[in-house]
C-alpha cells in the first residue's frame, strides 16, 4: 500500500520551517514552487496566452514566479494582483518578475488561467466581489490551474465556506497532498491534482492517501481455508447480504457462508446455513453481520451472536443502528464499521470538526476502525492513523453498493491481519471496480468488475 502523505496546513508550514532550517531559503522554495507550476502549465496549455492571479502572500508570490517563468519560455503572460505584496518573499518575487501587474478587476480574460490569490494559508471565506472576478475569468479561460490548492477552500477541511468556486483542469499541489485535494467539496474543484517535489522532506504522516494494495495471489500450500473463510449473516432482506457474500467471493475470499436468513441463490460456490451455528466454527476468519439485517428482534439475537462470536467483525447498515460505541470498545478484536454520513451520526452522534475530526475521533471513542462512507471516504484506525480515499465516481450512489463494499471489507479482512490495511483495501478495490464499471453502474455490476481490479493488485 502506497499510502502518500496528506499533510495539514500546519504540517506543511512545519515541514517547510524544517527545510529551511536546514538552510534552504524561503526564496528557494518559492522558486521551486514556481517553477513546477509554471511547467505544468507549459505542458497541459502549450504556450498560450496566460492569467496569472497573484495574492497578497506567499500563494502570491509562487504567481510571480510563475509569471516570470512562463515569460522566460515565450509565453505572453499578464498578472493582476489582489492588492500589494504582503510577504517578504511575495514582494521579493513580484520584484523579480518585473512587469507590468493590473488590478485584479482590471483582468483581462485570457486561455489560460493560473489563480495564486490564496493557498494554505487561507483562513476565511473569499470575498463575493472577489470570488465573482476569479468565477468570470476561470469561465473564460480554456485551462485552469490552481497553485496548491483553489483560492477560497479550506486546506484542513475542504470547505468553500458557501461561495462558488471555480472548477479546475489541475490542481499542482506543492511539497505534498493536503486534506483539501482529497476531502468534499474542494476535492471536486481541483480537476487533476500533481504532486510537486519542492525539496521539503516530508516525514511519515498519520494521515495518507489510500493508493493501490498489495493482495498476493495464492500460493502452492494455500488451500480454501487459508484464502479467508467469510461468514455473512444474513436477517429479513436476503438480496443485499447476497451482494456482500458475492462481493467476498470475487475478491477472493476462499470460503463464504451465507447464514442465519432466508436468502437462495447466489453463485453455486455460495454455502448457505440456518442460523448462526456457523459463528461457532473456528476456521471463520471474518463476519459480516448488516447488510439486509432488518431491526426486528431477530436482528438482535444475530448482531447479539455476532458480537459474542469472537471473531473480527465487519458491522454496516443495520448493524449500526443496534450497536453503540460502548459495546464496540468492549470487543476483544478490534470490529471495523463502515457508516455514511447518516449512521455515523446516529452511532457516534455530533462530533466537531473536520471529517478527518470526526473519524479519528469515533475511531478513537469506539477502538474500532471506522470506515466514513461517502463521496471522500475516511478511514480512521484507533491509534490516529487516517487514510482517505481518491475521489470515487459519482456513480457509486446507487442503492446496495454499500453491500458490495461490505462484503469487500470483510474479505480484506479475512486475510489481512490490519483491520486498518484491510478497510483500505476495500475501500480501494471498491473505488477502482466502480472506474471499471462507467457509467449508470448498478452494485451488480460492481460484483463482475472485482476480478479484474483485484488482479491489477498482484
Ligand atoms: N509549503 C511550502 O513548502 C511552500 C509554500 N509556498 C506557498 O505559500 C502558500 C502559503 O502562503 P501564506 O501562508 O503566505 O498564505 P496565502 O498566500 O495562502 O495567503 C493567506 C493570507 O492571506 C490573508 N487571508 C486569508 N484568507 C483571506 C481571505 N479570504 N481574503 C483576504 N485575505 C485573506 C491572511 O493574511 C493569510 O495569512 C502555499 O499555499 C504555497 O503556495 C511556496 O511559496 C513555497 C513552499
Ligand atoms: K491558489
């Protein structure tokens, strides 16, 4: 698992006070940073003629240098300015790039647009009269590009503080990603998002970017048991815990019963059982119980079963109704919960901050691992780690695609030791199988696609 770090607008500023620490000017990493956009720029835009919006500050500064670049490759370059420089290296840059500078009102519309009014350091929303220029110049222009993150998002927590925003081509974030490349709904503004090396070492961070797991295929001594044996409780609505167990059986789980309800069919390999005997059975290696549950009382002795088995639960859906953050933290072996937005809420109630806040914080309250559905899905591990996913296709919202993602989880976790590394997995798998499927998918769909994304991680 690659896990690249996504780094807070503090972490940054203490990985850049690090570097320069270290004697590398601020200067320097100013032109770094200018110089990896102005690239960027030069490739997806080929020359043509260019906007550069500068700030007041060091988001600013990186526009100068930008400007002054693009210009040293021949391209016609026109910068306007949000006021003067307020930083040192802001007004060292503007120096630098030497030309003329119009006031931001006073743009012109031009092909290319590289905005720089603001970057982590942003701490309120953009002024509307602000805000209207950079919309009509962005929707003039016929490539966008933001330095480090749009002006006007919330680095932490992605918000846009309810002002319409620009939509990007690109986004070139510099040093590192930060939580607003990846978190809703400043993730759907920033089009392609590029890492820029800008020399900053960056340490090993609790919170990383879920990227693509590493799933070995069998070897020559594994047999059905070793491939993970899945149990998938089942209650009153059989369909959606049949997506999960077929969800289990593609992505390679080697043995999974479906128990304790009603359901028929499914693919032959399927094992269906009465009752939850099954959970007795020493070789399970992960239980799903959720999916098509039900909240009636015959829920409750399943859940009830499920929880006293002893075994790694994987609990979603109506499972989340009927437990509380006590009863998790009482569990031997660390449950993994997949909520969205909804159950997360009635499980954990109100809970301040970011979503990274919020799923570290239920991680924590519960010791499980809490997988925050959604269309920027954050996982959160008891200890602190936080990994949040690619953006997923907006497809993915459709009714039993949270079964298939289930029953994915329960798989990873039935071979993967982590219950933090497994949800991952699944949420990668999930993610990359919906890539796979296009458009107007359906959660079935999802189940033909597994295969295939699961041999792309061997
Ligand atoms: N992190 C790094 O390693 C590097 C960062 N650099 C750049 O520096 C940026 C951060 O620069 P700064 O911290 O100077 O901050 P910004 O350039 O993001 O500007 C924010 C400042 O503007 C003011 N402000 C905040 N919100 C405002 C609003 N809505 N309306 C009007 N004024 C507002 C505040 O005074 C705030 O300090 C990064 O995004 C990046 O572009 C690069 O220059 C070099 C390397
Ligand atoms: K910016």
């Amino acid at each position: 698992m690659s896990g690249r770090p996504i780094l807070t607008a503090a972490a940054m500023r203490a990985a850049e006070a690090a570097c320069m620490a270290g004697g590398t000017g601020a200067g320097v990493l100013m032109d770094r940073a200018g110089a990896a956009v102005a690239k960027a720029t030069w490739r997806f835009a080929a020359g043509a003629p260019t906007l550069v919006l500068c700030g007041p500050r060091n988001n600013g500064g990186d526009g100068y240098v930008v400007a002054r670049m693009l210009r040293e490759r021949g391209v016609d370059v026109t910068v306007a300015a949000l006021g003067e420089p307020r930083s040192a290296h802001a007004l060292a840059a503007r120096v630098a790039w030497g030309g003329p500078v119009v006031a931001l009102d006073d743009a012109p519309a031009r092909a290319v647009l590289v905005d720089a009014l603001f970057g982590t350091g942003l701490a309120r929303g953009l002024e509307p009269a602000v805000a209207a220029v950079l919309v009509g110049l962005a929707g003039a222009a016929r490539v966008r590009i933001a330095v480090d993150v749009p002006s006007g998002v919330a680095t932490d927590d992605g918000a846009t503080f309810g002002t319409a925003l620009p939509i990007y081509d690109m986004t070139v974030a510099l040093g590192a990603l930060k939580p607003a490349h990846r978190l809703q709904p400043a993730a759907a503004l920033c089009g392609r998002v590029v890492v820029a090396d800008i020399g900053v070492p960056v340490e090993a961070s609790e919170l990383t970017a879920i990227g693509r797991p590493s799933l070995p295929a069998p070897g020559a001594e594994d047999h059905k048991y070793t491939r993970g044996m899945v149990a998938v409780l089942s209650g009153a609505m059989g369909g959606a815990a049949l997506l999960a167990a077929t969800a289990a059986q593609r992505a390679g789980a080697g043995y999974v019963v479906l128990a304790g309800g009603s359901s028929v069919g499914g693919l032959h390999a399927l094992v269906h059982r009465q009752g939850t005997e099954v959970l007795a059975d020493s070789r399970v290696d992960a239980v799903l119980c959720g999916p098509g549950l039900g909240r009636g009382a015959g829920a409750e002795r399943t859940l009830v079963a499920a929880l006293a088995c002893g075994r790694p639960l994987v609990l979603d859906a109506d499972a989340l109704r009927l437990v509380s953050p006590a009863v998790l933290r009482g569990l031997a072996v660390p449950a993994i919960v997949t909520p969205h937005a909804g159950e997360f809420e009635h499980l954990f109630g109100t809970l301040p901050g970011s979503r990274i806040d919020r799923a570290r914080a239920a991680a924590a309250m519960a010791q499980c691992v809490v997988v925050l559905k959604g269309a920027d899905t954050v996982i959160a591990a008891p200890d602190g780690r936080v990994a949040i996913a690619d953006p997923a296709p907006a497809w993915l919202a459709t009714a039993g695609t949270g079964d298939v993602l289930a029953g994915l989880v329960a798989a990873m976790r039935a071979r993967i030791d982590d219950p933090f590394a497994a949800a991952q997995a699944a949420v990668w798998l999930h993610g990359a199988a919906a890539e796979a499927a296009g458009a107007v998918l359906v959660a079935d769909d999802l189940l033909d696609m597994i295969r295939k994304v699961v041999s792309a991680c061997q």
